[in-house]
C-alpha cells in the first residue's frame, strides 16, 4: 500500500498529521502482513521544490509498479495544485491495475469543483468514476460526490478523521480561563472575527488567548497589537505536534470560527482532550459538534456571536465541564484512531483483493 500525501511525515497540514497518527498506530499494533509505505507528492512550499517531490514521488511509485509490489495506492484528495497532481497518480495507477482509494480532504472542494472549467470537472469526475472506494469526512461530502457522480454511491465511506487519545493529563491552568486557536491564521480560519471577538471581551477579567500556527502570523500580532490586546493573547506562531498537545493539555476552550472546512483535526484533537469547543457549521463539523451538547456553534464571521459564546463558556464552569465531557465520550466512542485504523486497513485488504472499477 502506498498512500500518497501532501508534505509527508511531520507536515503541517490536518491530512498530515492524520496521515501521522495513521502510520503511528500502524506500527504500534498494525497487521504485520500489512506492509504501507507513505510518500509526499508537494513537499516544499515553492514551486520548483513541489516539482521536484512529485517527480520524486512518481518514479517511487513507478518502480513499485515495475515490480508488481503496489497493490493499492491511498490518494488523498484536495482542490486546485493537488486535483492536478493526484490525476497524474491516478493514471499512473490506472495503468498498473492497482486498486485506488480516493480520501477527498479538501476544506473548500465543493466550491473549486462546482466552479471548475469543463476540462477540470470532466478530470474530477473520472477520478471519483473510477476509484474502487471513496472517502469522505462526513454526510455532506458524501451528499456532494453523489450529486454529481450518482453511480458512485456503493463505493463510498464514510469515515470521520480521528486522533489519538491524549498524551499529557488536561491540567488547565490557575483560574484563568485558557482559549485556543490551532490552525493556519488568515481569512479562512476566521482568525480576523476571533480577534475582533477577543477584542469585545477585553473588558472581561478571567480570560487568556492563544492562537498558534502558521499563515498570517505578523499581520495578526499588527492586530493584536493595535487593539492592545497583547497583555492577553499570544501568537507563537506554529509549534509543532508535541507543542500543540501541550496547549491544548493546559487549555480550556478551543475556538475555530472558520468560513471552510472539511472536518478540522484541531476540534477532533480538542475533543480528545475534553475541552469545550466554539466552530462554525461548516463542511462536516455539525457531525461531530452538536450545539449544547458537544460544542457550541456560532456562524461563519459573527464575531458579536463568536464574543457571546465565549462570554458564556468563560462565565459558566458548570457549562465548560459539561461539554468538554461529552465532547471526550464522543471522541472515545466515534473518533478514537485505535478503532479508525483497524477499520480503514480492512478497507485496505477488502479494496485490494475486490475487482478492481472498470
């Protein structure tokens, strides 16, 4: 098996580290007759250094082909760059007789290919024709696949992303309320309506911020900063797997107010950890987080909603405790990645062994 991702071990991508926590746990109590290798088909960030692991990627998987020892390739699937790579790969398996798992991933799918050109939409919709399984996130990812390519209902699963059970103890900190943001700061994660949020509960004492990852990182510190808001949020910028785990050990509440999102690691992973969770009702995110039961949700840029919500996590202790313990059954019950890797290497071994889509 050969599962074809983005950036690879340690990437910083959500696919990445679920792809991670996949290979983990498949050398912790993985089948031994099970052999599964992991590849980047983008590496780098520029252009050229993005060529350069791909050509990497199709000569690797090309001498798997030469000497019949790819049996099944696991294409995780995004929009733009990666569409254009990952039908590449797929052609290249195509010829080989390799089974195909398709694993659509991408936050903002539906919109790239309900706007693609005829090229492109006749490009995605062969790929999803001609996968022998499909993977989706959630129910609307399953609803959008089957609105434009009906007859590939059979073939899909739904399988939510998972994590890992927490490494460190949740020891949230000395009687301040600790909110955290984990994701790629911009636009799209809704980070500038969770400033302006944070900025209409500067006059509540009790409270303290973080928002840590990559993006747009100075113009969010300018922000803060200008608001002078700096004595309450800090903005390390990215920190890395074991960093994160130790925010969200010492953290309280974690917010994510994005405008796109597939199923996002950071509430999965904050769930995991039995915080309370603010986020949008956004691609599969009402699956998992079920308002006033599991999390709260507030749509995409009300910071005025986003404030109240926090206002009232940060005021009501009884309320944080409650949500963050259903939020840790529910992870323990639905998206633990002991259980997810056991079901997603039968459909490895089933998809292998099946005839392959004509």
């Amino acid at each position: 098996m050969l599962i074809a991702t983005p950036f690879g071990r340690g990437g910083q991508g959500g696919i990445d580290r679920l792809m991670d926590m996949v290979m983990d746990e498949l050398s912790r109590s993985g089948d031994p007759g099970l052999a599964v290798e992991l590849a980047p088909t983008r590496g780098g960030r520029g252009l050229i250094a993005a060529q350069l692991y791909f050509a990497k990627f199709l000569i690797r998987m090309g001498r798997l082909c030469l000497t019949r020892r790819l049996d099944l390739i696991h294409i995780n699937l995004a929009s733009r760059g990666s569409t254009l790579r990952k039908f590449i790969v797929m052609v290249v398996a195509r010829l080989s007789g390799a089974r195909i798992v398709i694993h659509l991933h991408g936050p903002d799918f539906r919109q790239f290919w309900t706007s693609a050109s005829g090229p492109v939409d006749a490009a995605i919709t062969w790929m999803f024709r001609k996968a022998d399984r499909i993977i989706v996130l959630g129910t609307v990812w399953r609803d959008l696949v089957v609105s434009r390519v009906p007859g590939a209902s059979e073939r899909i699963v739904v399988m939510a992303n998972a994590a890992p059970r927490p490494v460190f103890p949740h020891a949230p900190g000395d009687g301040i309320v600790r909110i955290l943001f984990l994701g790629r700061l911009g636009e799209r994660k809704g980070t500038p309506q969770l400033v302006k949020a944070l900025h209409l509960l500067q006059p509540l004492a009790g409270w303290s911020a973080i928002l840590a990852g990559d993006g747009d990182v100075e113009t969010t510190r300018r922000d803060i900063v200008s608001l002078e808001l700096e004595d309450r949020i800090g903005v390390p910028g990215w920190v890395g797997p074991d960093g994160a785990a130790r925010l969200l050990a010492s953290s309280d509440i974690l917010v994510l107010p994005s405008f796109d999102e597939n199923l996002p690691m950071s509430v999965i992973e904050a769930m995991a950890n039995g915080l309370a969770v603010v986020a949008t009702p956004v691609g599969a995110v009402e699956d998992i987080i079920i308002h006033d039961e599991t999390g709260l949700l507030v749509q995409p840029g009300d910071a005025e909603g986003l404030a109240a919500s926090l206002k009232r996590l940060i005021l009501d202790p009884a309320l944080r405790g409650r949500l963050g313990l259903r939020a840790r059954a529910f992870h323990r019950d639905r998206l633990d990645i002991e259980p997810y890797v056991q079901k997603l290497a039968r459909l490895w071994t089933e998809t292998s062994m099946r005839p392959r889509q004509r």
